[in-house]
C-alpha cells in the first residue's frame, strides 16, 4: 500500500502543480507555448480550482474529487469529496496526507528545494526543468481540438515527452482551453505504465489565500506514520 500511496502522493502534488496557467501572448511554435506557461505562472500568486483524479483506465479505473488550493511558491492543499475528507497537504517542507478509510495519516518530511517534492513544480524554476528533461511539441498543431471524441469543448494540447529516465512521467499530455488560456487537463503515464489523468475546472486566481490554509490538524484518533515514503 505505501509504494502505490508514494507514487500518488507524489503524482498529485506534481500535476496539481502545473495546473495554472497558460500565456497569453500569440504562440506559433511548442516551445513558444509552454515557456509562456512558465512565465504568466510566475504571476499568479495563489488559486483554487475543482479537482478530478482518474487513475487506471475502463472499469479498473479509480476516480476521486475534491478542491485543490495552490499558493506560491509551494504550499498545497486537496480537500477531497470523494473519498470524503481524505486530505493532501503540502507546506513546504511536510507532505501530509490523511486516510479516513484506514484512521491513517501519513507524513514525509522533504528538503528544501528538493527534487523528491512534486510540489516544487509549482514554481517557475520546476518548469523550468521539465523544459530541460521533456521535448515538447503540439500533439497535432496549434489549432483547438475536441476535448473527448465528440465533445464540443475545445482545447490545445501540448504532448512532452521524457528525455531521460529519472523522470516520474513518461509522457505528458497538457489540454489548454484557447479562450481562457487555463489547462483544462493534464493526462500522464507514469513509466511504470499507469496512468493518471487531471480534470480541472471551477478556477479562481489570486484571492491572497492565507498561509494558514495550509496548516493541517491531524485527527485525534488517527494512526500516525512518518517518513512514509522510505519506510519498508
């Protein structure tokens, strides 16, 4: 259970993190587009927006729901709705997450600036590196396509692919919508093959979210286990 809670946790943190913005100046080429990104994400100080989490694929496939808040430059929050009051809570240095299911809550301490904390994409340095270890290119071209076969909605989508293999995705595919220029969804394989697909919605920018947002309390009665993600 801990390997698979890593890698969510992890994945969570990470493609929460790049969730933003998109530019908003003419872009003509791929490379253009996604540095863009990086650049109008520095000035975005804090948001929220609805989270939907789909991991594995058809029938297998596990869904989860809630409401993300981000604030630079790297403090995280899910609250979820489903699983109901499960909890992902990054403040910088603790990743904490809360299992109502099993009475656990899980903590990991992590190095400033570390490449072990997804979070740290949050930044514009941290996409600054997935420009460096992804090649990046339109999955078709420039111009809008379905967001889902048949769908009206519309969206760009830029694919990156990894160049090395210390990466924690293979592949990334980021969906921009052309009008609000907000990624709409992120969908990723992770190198072990799975994958895991962000929806995002419902966006409110630099409301001067407090820091206090991200001061978690854990539940009395709740198992506590730290450092989870190097245990045996």
């Amino acid at each position: 259970m801990k390997s698979s809670l890593c890698r969510f946790a992890l994945a969570a943190c990470c493609m929460v993190a790049l969730s933003p913005v998109a530019g908003a100046q003419a872009i003509t080429t791929a490379d253009a587009f996604f540095t863009a990104v990086s650049d109008t994400y520095a000035a975005v100080s804090d948001y929220s927006a609805n989270i939907s989490i789909t991991a594995g694929s058809g029938q297998r496939a596990d869904v989860m729901t809630g409401r993300v808040v981000f604030k630079r430059p790297n403090l995280l929050r899910i609250d979820f709705s489903n699983p109901d009051e499960q909890t992902i809570v990054f403040n910088g240095e603790l990743l904490t997450i809360y299992l109502p299911a099993y009475n656990v809550v899980l903590s990991q301490s992590v190095e400033k600036n570390s490449g072990a904390s997804g979070a740290s994409l949050a930044t514009p340095q941290g996409l600054s590196l997935m420009k460096r270890y992804y090649s990046i290119a339109y999955e078709r071209g420039p111009d809008p396509v379905p967001l889902d076969e048949g769908s009206s909605e519309r969206v760009v989508v830029l694919a990156l692919a990894r160049r090395t293999t210390t990466e924690m995705f293979r592949t990334i595919r980021l969906m921009v919508n052309p009008e609000s220029r907000l990624i709409r969804r992120i969908d990723a394989q992770t190198i072990s093959g799975d994958r895991v697909v962000f929806d995002f919605s419902g966006y409110a920018l630099n409301q001067g979210i407090l820091d206090s947002r991200f001061l978690y309390d854990s539940p009395a009665s709740a198992n506590m286990f730290n450092n989870f993600l190097f245990s045996e």
